[in-house]
C-alpha cells in the first residue's frame, strides 16, 4: 500500500468509527481539523453526523457537530438527550459539556452543570475542569470570556511574572481562546507574553546546542517548555512572525522531532504541515502513521495537506 492510499485508509477509518463512537471528536479540535481542510469537509461531517442520528449511534459527538452547523435543527433534540440522561442520575457531565453549553443560558440544567461557581477553580487544569472551560468558550458564552480575559490581564499586569503562572494558567487559557485573544486582550498584553516566549525560546537554543553534541546539561536548565510547543502557540494566538522565527533556525529543526522534544500530541507535525511541504514533516507523517496505532490519523490528516499543497488551506 502506497503513503496516499494508507492516508486515505486511515481516515476512511475514522469515518467508521465515528458512526460507532469508537473515537475521539476531531470536529472542534484545532488542529487537527479547520474549516476549510483536506481530508474532511464540513458537508462530510454534516452527513456523517446526521447519519449517527437517524441510526441512533454516537449521538453526542453527532450532536455536537450539529448544534454547530444546524443549530435550530437540533438543538431541541440535544436538550431532551440530556434531559433523558440528567433524570437518570446525572453521571459523566464531562462527556456532555460540549452540548450544554449550547443551550441558552437560562436553561436550568445549563446552569446546574456548567454555572462557574460548580467548579472550585475554573482556571486549573484539572481535566474534567479544562473540558468545562474549554466547552464555555466553544459554546461562546460572553460572561465567561470576558471574566476569563479579565483575570489573564490581571497575572500578565503582575510586575514580576512568575514563569510557573505562565505555563500552567496564562497560556491554556489562551490557547482555549484561540482567534478570540485578539478580541479580548491588548496587543500589549499578548506581545508582552510573546517576548516571554522568545527569551526563554533562544535560552532553550543554547540547551539544544549542548544535547545534540552530547553535552552534559545542568540539572533544572529549562524553566519553561517553550521550545516543545511554540509552534503551537504561535499558530493558535497568530504570532505569523513567531512561525517565520522558528522556520528560519536550523537549529529548531535539528531538534524538533528528536529525544529533545518528543512530539507525543503531533501538534509540531499538525501545525507545520499547515505551513510548508518539507522533506522532514513527510517522513514525520509517514513515521506517525506506521507507528502511533493511537495516533495515525493524525500522520494521515498531515500528509493530506501535504499532498495538496499547504497553500490552499494556510490561514484556516
């Protein structure tokens, strides 16, 4: 079997098992899936997702997709879903997060299951927490963004910004904003968070240097790991210059899928085949798909956009 047609396999795949609910929903999953990309369609999602209705199969993920893209169509089948299962005992709320926070704000179960004040600290990344968070700013509410924003602006005002603050509160929260930093946070703001990254990106440079040529390094040399993810980052806040950095230091690449930083999410992978069709993310694409059974699609949904062309889909 030939890469395309191990690619096309993979995701002809996931189609499978997503009608069975034997997967993960990538429809909101940046970025592993944009709007406008190469190996899945919003009409394909809406077809799919529909076909999950009328077979009674994977209903929530189904749901999800729909709420998105046929909003008036479903959403009072989403709420007697959850009405069914919130009679019955009201396990798993996690697992219908996303679906809630759909529903209008006023909605009793709404405000039972996801009201801020549910959660002890709504900025942790207590998992079940994160999904909370993550579901309010997909389902666009207002009150929460603006909250939320507010309380980033206030740890990036600290006048000596402890490093820890910014890796475990500042930056998930932003990445779970995505484009709606820009709308709610000053240039300033996220340029002062941009420069952070940088410093400690070109102390991270030295660190690289020294484990590519077998040096020893010095116990706690890395503070934050920016290095690992900053490409990510870079692409989901918008620094555009931050990717023209990176791309250009030969000695970011020397290392970017080595020991140094071990891919695992394949986020480097999935954000650079969004950027340029190199040898390097090819063979990355290839690796992926012959030897992460959990992770193949993304080397799949990588080497699509290769396949392509990058240029059709850069800036979706």
């Amino acid at each position: 079997m030939n890469i395309n047609e191990l690619s096309k396999t993979l995701i002809d795949r996931y189609w499978s098992e997503f009608r069975a609910g034997k997967t993960w929903n990538y429809y909101s999953w940046k970025p592993k899936y944009l709007q406008r990309d190469t190996w899945a369609s919003q009409e394909k999602w809406l077809s799919v997702s529909k076909e999950c209705i009328e077979a009674n199969t994977n209903v929530v993920q189904a749901l999800e997709v729909l709420l998105d893209l046929e909003y008036e169509n479903y959403i009072e089948k989403a709420q007697e879903i959850v009405r069914d299962w919130y009679n019955s005992g009201a396990y798993d709320s996690y697992y219908y997060f996303d679906i809630i926070a759909k529903f209008p704000q006023d909605h009793p179960i709404r405000k039972d299951i996801l009201s801020i004040d549910k959660f002890e600290d709504i900025y942790s990344e207590n998992s079940e927490v994160s999904m909370a968070r993550k579901a309010l700013i997909f389902g666009k509410d207002e009150s929460f963004i603006e909250s939320s924003s507010e309380y980033v602006n206030q740890l990036l005002a600290q006048p000596f910004l402890n490093i820890e603050i910014i890796e475990s509160r500042i930056i998930p929260i932003l990445l779970d904003f995505g484009d709606l930093s820009k709308e709610y946070l000053s240039i300033e703001r996220l340029d002062q968070l941009k420069y952070i990254c940088l410093e400690y990106f070109e102390k991270d440079k030295d660190i690289i240097d020294r484990f590519l040529n077998g040096k020893p390094l010095e116990e706690n040399t890395r503070n934050i790991w920016v290095g690992d993810d900053l490409a990510y980052w870079a692409w989901t806040l918008g620094w555009d210059d931050v990717l023209s950095i990176l791309d250009s230091e030969d000695i970011y690449w020397s290392a970017i899928f080595s020991d140094f930083w071990d891919d695992y999410d394949n986020n480097n992978l999935l954000i650079w085949s969004l950027q340029k069709d190199d040898p390097l993310i090819q063979n990355r694409a290839i690796w992926v798909m012959n030897t992460h059974e959990l992770y193949k699609l993304d080397g799949a949904i990588a080497w699509s956009r290769l396949a392509v062309g990058w240029g059709s889909i850069l800036g979706s």
